[in-house]
C-alpha cells in the first residue's frame, strides 16, 4: 500500500494531520517523502481498524511489528 493509499483510506491530508497533531502540509510530504516511522506505527494502528483488518500491523511492519506490539504475540502455551 502506497503512502498516498494509507492516508486516502484514513480519510484524507486533514483527517490524517489532525490525528497525527501535525499540519496538513506536512502530511501532504508524506505523500511524496513516505510517512516519518514514528508517525507510522500509530498510522498503521488507526489503518488496521478502518480496514476492518485488511491491512494489519503485521504486514506493514512484517520484521518488528513483535517489538512495536508485544500484545499481538500469540499467547505462550
């Protein structure tokens, strides 16, 4: 999913800067400068539920999304 995709799905440049307490513009940035990792991890968060799922934590951080999300490791037997 392209960052211009992420943030048309969350509702668009202002939706997403207003979750993200940042300007509009700086969101508009990210469209062509990809989405600051910091600003990401919660993105993707906010993405995972307006996807109903679809697109998950898991596939967009494939090699750390354990150490971001420690609760979404199955639970140990």
């Amino acid at each position: 999913m392209t960052n211009s995709e992420i943030i048309d799905t969350l509702g668009g440049t202002t939706k997403v800067a207003r979750m993200c307490l940042v300007s509009p513009p700086a969101v508009a940035m990210w469209r062509k400068t990809g989405i600051p990792p910091d600003r990401m991890i919660f993105v993707a968060a906010q993405l995972e539920k307006a996807t109903d799922g679809q697109v998950t934590r898991k596939m967009l951080f494939p090699n750390s999304w354990a150490k971001i999300w420690p609760e979404l490791n199955p639970p140990e037997q």
